[in-house]
C-alpha cells in the first residue's frame, strides 16, 4: 500500500484525502519508505526532516477540524513536498549544494514556503542541486552528483536535479526547484517529470538565494500538467517583499489559437535521432487532435546562448560577492584580510561557481563592458522582440526540451560542452516568458525525454493546456 501511495499525483492524493481514504500520515510515511530504499543510491536528497511525520500528523489534525466546520480546505493540505536547497526555509539549514554555506540555518521563510505553509504542505526535505544553481547535471554539488531514477549512472539534470529525481523515484509528491536557465525544464525532461518555468515576476524570489537575479524563477516539478497547476496557483502572485513580482492581472488573457509555432531551423544537427523521433511524434499527435503546426523563424536566437552566459556570468559574480568569508558562511583565516577572502571562497566555492565568478568580473570590468555586456544586453532586447511578435500569432513555440536525454555521469567534463545543452531553454529566461517541459512518449526502454512549450507572458493556463494535450496524446499513443 505504502509504495502506491508514493506514486500518487498530488491531485489523485488530494481526493483521497478528502474522502477520508488515506491520512497525510499514510502518505508521508510512504515517501519516506521510498527515501529510505533509493536515496542511498540517488542522492536526491541532503536532508530529510526528522520531523516529516509530525507535520503530516498535524495537517491531519487541520483537516479534521475543517471537516468539523464544513471548511474548504487547500489541495495540498497534507501533501509530502521536497523543497530545493537554494530556497530559504526558517530553522532549517540551506546550503545551495556549497561547502560555503554547509551550516547557514535560514532565519526567515522565502514567500513561496510561507505561501505553502499556509496551504498545509509537509516538507520532507531539502534537495540536491548544482552549487549555487550554476551548472546543468547536478554534477557541481558540493555534496555529491544526484543520480537518475531511471539509469543510475546517468546524470539526473540540473540545477534542480534533486527535485526532479526525488519526484521520479516516488520520494516526493511533488518539489519547487528555481530555473536560471531550464534548471527546472532540463531535469524534468532527462527525469521523465513536468517542469514549469513561470513568466518572470509571477513567482516571488523572496527567499531564494539568487545566482542571477534577472532570470531566476521559481518554478514546480510534478508527474503531472494538473499538479504543476495545482503547486504554481499555490506559490503565484505579487510581493511586496519582491520589487520584480507582478500581479497575475497584469497580462490579458489571449484566447486559444491552437497554433503551435514550431522553429524548423533549430532542428538540425546536435539533436539525438531519438529526442528528434519522438518530438516529431508528438507533434503529429497535436496535429491529429486539431493544432495547427506553424514553422516560425527566431533570427537572433542564434546569440542566445553566448548571451545568456554573458549575463549569467556577470550577475553571478556580483550576487556571490557577498560570501565574503566575514558576515556569515564558511570563514577562513589568512595573514591579511585578502587573504581570508582568497581563502574563505577558494576552499568555499567549487570549481564551476569560481569560473563563472572570474568570467563574470572579466566581462563587467573598464575597458571589456561595452564588449560584452553591453552587447548582451542589446541582444536580449531584440530577442524579446522577435519572440512577442512570433507569440502574437501562435499559442506557444515548441522545441524538444533538451536535444538529448540524461548524459552518463562525467561525460560532459567540458563546460562548454555542458553550456551548449541549454540552446532550447534559455530563451524563456532571457526574455522572461514561461515555459514548460512534458515528457514525450518514448520506444520502451528508452530514456526520458521532454517537449518543451514557451508561451507569451503570463500565459501559463495555456502551457498547462497544451501540456495536457500532450499528456493526453501520449497517453493514447501508449
């Protein structure tokens, strides 16, 4: 009983437990039984809350009350939640994967989780990710690579790669990870999971430790469109404590065209014959159930990759300046005050994070900036462009989510080799649209892959519509 439970999608847990059929107590307890048999092997997890039962035990009590009263309750009350290890929870201990912050024990709650404690959430655990969320295999850990449920000795995808394997491998209903540049579509893809990157600003970052602040987001991993609905209505919505958030009123709501805008021209060489197989099958089946395919054309879609990590570089080395070494964190004593920070952040930071730091400072320095970042930052803007006026005719551009499926662990020791993985996913970041990946259907035995949807701002309720035509398709087809 304990393991079906575990493979529950929150919605079809959330019915049971308003039937009164299962407690939170059953459910918690069954993803822990999970925890216990595959986290040894997976290291999905860094932490699993000793006091997991106790909040289960209490949301039960919640829910008892409620019925008591004939009150309505959220439909995550109860529901067992892991939570990434860059978002700030207060009392527990928030790493982000770095021996720089190994012992920080968060003093304040990020929105999203007091938005999720006031649903009712258990949170089982703090999960696995590349240091700082910089990275795209989970590979830069500081504690470890995360392993994927479906081959274990490929990588589970990264940044938020123990979100996406915990939520495979039944150790988690459901998870938040945070996505930079698809560090929440690319595990779910290599994962066989959902993904959602919400439109910028939809999602507070109060409380998330930012790598680069211009495009992170919060984002849901679930087994299902339905759930990633359920997590995001949950976790939306403006903050005051949040400049860069936004009011779900403030983008119109377009009416669905049922046109799918599909970039041709990014579909050649680089994309393993399987990924491209089942990404043409799944369109054929959206084609058959009444979406029109249009080829479309992204002209600057071809700098998005050197400016995305153009900024990415540069925002990295100005937010982790603050791991100084003197006001919290990891703190190492030289013969100079110089010399504690060198100290403090070489032994604090991983290989990857110090990269991208000295990039970072390189191309914001006199004399390269206007090189560069200037460059950059111009290059963004007319992508911004091209993709509204595209998305001004088609519901949602698709691409396969990555151009291949989960990588052998340590196969991509090159970080260029790693960097140019991301060219489907890093656009919606770079110009703040949402997007979504859904696992395709693949040939028995294959490795999971995923379709990846980016839609015009705010426009998720069309993400999850087409996503659950997807799930729809793919289900008939199996």
């Amino acid at each position: 009983m304990e393991h079906s439970l575990a493979q529950l999608s929150i919605a079809e847990a959330a019915k049971k437990l308003q039937a009164g059929e299962i407690t939170s107590v059953d459910l918690t307890r069954a993803c822990l039984v999970e925890i216990q048999k595959r986290n040894g092997a997976l290291n999905a997890y860094l932490e699993v809350f000793a006091d997991a039962e106790a909040q289960a035990k209490a949301a039960d009590e919640v829910r008892a009350a409620s019925v008591s009263k004939g009150e309505s309750v959220s439909p995550l009350l109860g529901i067992p939640l892991a939570i990434k290890d860059n978002i700030l929870v207060e009392g527990r201990v928030a790493s982000a994967a770095s021996k720089i912050l190994e012992h920080y024990t968060a003093t304040y709650d990020a929105t999203v989780i007091q938005k999720l404690k006031k649903a009712g959430v258990v949170f089982l655990g703090r999960t696995n990710m590349d240091e700082f969320a910089l990275g795209g295999s989970t590979e830069n850990s500081a504690f470890g690579v995360t392993k994927n449920p479906s081959d274990e000795t490929r990588v589970a995808g990264g940044t938020s790669g123990g979100s996406a394997a915990a939520v495979a491998a039944g150790m988690a209903l459901g998870a938040l990870g945070s996505d930079t540049g698809g560090s929440v579509r690319n595990p779910a893809s290599f994962c066989g999971v959902v993904g959602l990157k919400p439109t910028y600003g939809r999602v507070s970052r109060f409380g998330l430790m930012a790598a680069v602040s211009s495009f992170d987001q919060v984002g849901p991993l679930a087994k299902t469109v339905a759930d990633a609905k359920i997590l995001f209505d949950a976790i939306q919505g403006v903050d005051p404590l949040d400049s860069t958030s936004v009011s779900e009123t403030l983008y119109a709501p377009s009416p669905l065209k049922k046109k799918i805008g599909v970039p041709r021209h990014l579909l050649g060489e680089g994309i393993e014959e399987g990924v491209r197989a089942a990404f043409d099958q799944t369109l054929a089946e959206l084609e058959k159930n009444g979406f029109e395919l249009v080829d479309i054309a992204l002209p600057s879609i071809s700098f998005a990759l050197a400016t995305y990590y153009i900024t990415n570089f540069a925002e990295v080395s100005s937010n982790l300046s603050r791991f100084d070494g003197v006001r919290y964190g990891l703190s190492k004593k030289g013969d100079s005050l110089v010399s504690d920070y060198a100290k403090s952040r070489g032994e604090g930071f991983g290989p990857e994070v110090r990269r991208r730091i000295m990039l970072g400072t390189y191309v914001l320095s006199a004399g390269y900036y206007d090189a560069y970042y200037g460059k950059a930052t111009a290059a963004r803007t007319q992508l911004s462009t091209e993709l509204s006026a595209v998305l001004s005719g088609v519901d949602a551009i698709a691409t396969p989510t990555m151009p291949f499926p989960a990588f052998a662990i340590g196969a991509k020791s090159d970080p260029l080799s790693m960097y140019v993985a991301d060219i489907f996913t890093v656009t919606a970041n770079l110009t703040g649209n949402p997007a979504l990946s859904v696992p395709m259907q693949t040939e028995s035995g294959q490795l999971p892959v995923g379709i990846q949807f980016i839609a015009a701002h705010g426009a998720e309720s069309t993400l999850f519509t087409l996503g659950a035509a997807v799930e729809e398709a793919t289900h008939k087809v199996a």
